[in-house]
C-alpha cells in the first residue's frame, strides 16, 4: 500500500457535512465513491478536520492508502505523474462544489489528523446592507446590526491558550474538551477581496464540535452591546454550555489552512497528539482558566 495525501476545497452549502451519513450528500462520501470508482478498491480517508454542515474549505487535506499497483496505473497510457492523473480524474467525476488540488505520495508518517500542528478558519462577517452581496451570501454570515470589532477582541483575547472549552462545545460521551487556541483575532478588513468585511481567524491544535461557532456567538453578543467584554471570559471559566452564547450559522466559516511540521517530525506529531487525546478522554485534567473580570 501507498499512503496518498489529497488538497482539496470545496463550498459545503449542500453538504450535511464532511462526514459520510447513510442516503445523505456528504463531502467525504462523495470523496471515496470517486476514489474506489478510480482505484477498484475500497477506500477510506483520514481528514485533517471535520466540518459541520454548510461549513466550507478552502484548503483540505485528507490521506488515503491504496495499492501501489493502483497508483502507478492512474496515468494509464498518458505521460501525467500519478498524482497528475488522479486530480484529473477525480476532478472529472466530482461535483462541482469540490475541487481536488493535488494528490502525492505523503511522507513517511504522515497522518492528515494526527500529524497536523493546527487547523485555522475564517469567519466572515458582514454587518452593513453595503456590504450584504447575494453572490457572496453562501460564505459571509449576514449581521444586521453593526458590531464593535474593538470591543470584540478584547473580549476573545484571554481565551488564547491551552483551556477547557467545555462551555463552547457541543457534549459528545467520552469526548475531550480541552483544546490549545493558538489565535483568535477580530478585525474590519481594509482591503481585499474581504474589504469591509468583520473577520475572525481563529487556528487551534484541533477543535471539538460547533467550538467555532459558538465562540462567533459569544463575539457578537459582545460586539452588539448585549453582553460585556468579560462575557467570553466568565463564560469559559463556568464550563457550562447554558452560560455561553447561541451558535452562530455555519455559512460564514471557512477551513483556510492546515499546518504540518517538517517531514521528519511528521511521525513524532501524530503520535504524541493521539497520546494525549487518549490521557485527556482518560482524566479530568484541569488547565488554567483566564481570570473572570469582577
């Protein structure tokens, strides 16, 4: 077998999901359908992250094992590298709200998953009818009240760091809470095809269900005037979801990146991070909580 890392991006408007659910139109089901067509095998991949329904990717990453054999006879009788032929050819099969950018042989080690630093999003953010766009309306969350941006970061930025997010997720049995938020930044961007546009990035080690979302929640909230600038705050250090804010829509996020480290660190990564996923399921660990404002 050969392990193949696949790029890709695709607009999860009519998607319930990256993940295969039995009769419904998911991005992962639809990926290994192609993928099995192509190789005459069953085939099942790895991704770097999960998204939610109507949550987009602008830059996927995913592995897949498929028999050596398989992948040298992709280009068939053409002069396309393997790899070459299997964007081809996927990319002739796929719909067309997912698009494969490349597919090469991953380095030893390399799990999409595991083996990732962080994954970053965009949230995006209109809050004036000038920049409401129905051709930008399947990616940018309309607001129809207009948010303080200043206000905003200050309140995310003790949630920076290695915290329970317990309040911010989605409860799943057995499931960890706690995260490492590397960033989470709010801004008005100035220019740019986003011009105008409230913005969060927003990169983690990893995120637990509708995290996301909910901390955008809790942002706006702050950003309209309806809670304080310590809500955020408060509401992570309580670890209860009846605390924190409403889910925001999923069409305003976007996976923009996932970062790997060097090839030769590749193997350590993974299997340090499912280590300590396995130690954090296992225990109560407590972290530090950044201090609630009084």
């Amino acid at each position: 077998m050969i392990r193949i890392r696949i790029d890709l991006a695709y607009n999860g408007t009519d998607f319930v999901g990256w993940a295969t659910q039995p009769g419904l139109r998911s991005v992962q089901g639809l990926l290994e359908e192609a993928l099995e067509r192509l190789a005459r095998v069953p085939c099942r991949v790895t991704v770097a992250g999960r998204t939610d329904a109507g949550v987009h990717a602008r830059g996927q990453v995913v592995h897949v094992d498929v028999p050596k054999e398989r992948w040298a006879g992709f280009p068939g009788r053409s002069d396309r590298t393997p790899g070459e032929a299997l964007v081809h050819k996927l990319n002739a099969i796929l719909p067309r709200d997912i698009v494969v950018y490349a597919a090469v042989p991953a380095p030893e080690g390399f799990d999409a998953r595991f083996s990732a630093l962080y994954r970053r999003y965009t949230y995006r953010i209109a809050d004036s009818i000038s920049l409401r766009d129905p051709l930008t309306a399947d990616y940018v969350y309309w607001q129809r009240y207009p948010l303080d941006v200043e206000r905003m970061q200050e309140a995310v930025a003790p949630l920076v760091g290695l915290r329970d997010f317990a309040a911010f997720c989605k409860p799943r049995p057995g499931a960890s809470t706690i995260r490492e938020l590397k960033e989470f930044t709010w801004t008005r961007v100035a220019e740019g095809p986003d011009a105008g546009l409230v913005c969060a990035r927003i990169a983690a080690d990893a995120f637990c269900h509708n995290m996301v979302r909910a901390l955008v929640g809790a942002s706006i909230d702050v950003g309209q005037g309806l809670k304080g600038v310590d809500w955020p705050a408060r509401a992570l250090a309580s670890k209860s979801r009846v605390n924190s804010s409403a889910v925001v829509a999923p069409n305003g996020l976007t996976l923009e990146h996932v970062e790997y480290p060097p090839d030769s660190e590749l193997a350590a990564r993974a299997d340090a991070i499912r280590a300590r996923r396995m130690d954090e399921e296992a225990q109560d660990v407590r972290l530090p909580q950044p201090p609630a404002a009084t």
